[in-house]
C-alpha cells in the first residue's frame, strides 16, 4: 500500500468569485471518506463571494497568510496568519482580505463537500 500523498501543484485550481481554490483532499485530491480539504488563495481586497453556508457540515479554516475579516451568522471578526475559525453547519459565512499581500487559507470540511454543497446567499455582505 502507498502512502496517500498529493503535492498542490498536482491539484487543479479553479477560478471562483474572489478567490483561486484547489481541492486537496476530494474532488481531485486525495480519496478521504470522512473529510475534504481545500487550499485557497484570495487576493488583496477581495471578499469570498457570495456568501454561503453549508447545510450539510461544518467548515475550520486556518489562515496561513494575510489578514482581514470573517463574517459568521451575522457577526465579524477580525482574522490574520495562524488564525482558525470555525463556520457551523448552516452558519452564513463570507471572508475579506483587507491586507496588501495574498490570502492562503486551508478549508477543512467534514463531511466530505464540494461546491455542490455551497447555499449561496446573494444579500448578504459586510456591515459597512
């Protein structure tokens, strides 16, 4: 038996509304049957839009790179490098680099998902 490995240059990357994601685990990844993975990258100013839940499951992302802001069932908070936050199953959520340098993110999903499992909510945006 192999070791299950994957480089992210292996991974294909999809252009999305504010951000470059890649599927690390799933989806064109590696094969898991109680999680997925992803690696996204958000450019300086940009938001992850629109914004959506997951009715599914949950999200953890760990912020790798950058700074800005996480918007979770209404609330914000501010988020920079080694930062985690969870978005509970169903919880609307968005995230904004306000920072002058690139974003990368790691997404943990459990269950498994994929953009099926993405509600989007067109309203819903940043308080000004």
């Amino acid at each position: 038996m192999s070791v299950p490995t994957r480089h992210e240059s292996e991974v294909e990357a999809l252009d999305l509304p504010g951000r470059r994601l890649q599927w690390l685990v799933n989806n064109g990844g590696i094969a898991a049957a109680h999680c997925s993975v992803c690696r996204i990258l958000v450019a300086p100013g940009d938001k992850v839009s629109p914004a959506h839940s997951h009715p599914n499951g949950e999200e953890v992302i760990y912020i790798m790179s950058g700074s800005g802001r996480v918007l979770v069932a209404g609330e914000v908070a501010p988020v920079s490098a080694g930062s985690v936050v969870l978005f509970p199953k169903g919880a609307i959520h968005m995230l904004h680099n306000t920072s002058a340098v690139e974003m990368e993110v790691v997404c943990f999903f459990a269950p498994p998902t994929g953009l099926d499992n993405y509600v989007t909510h067109e309203g819903v945006d940043f308080p000004d």
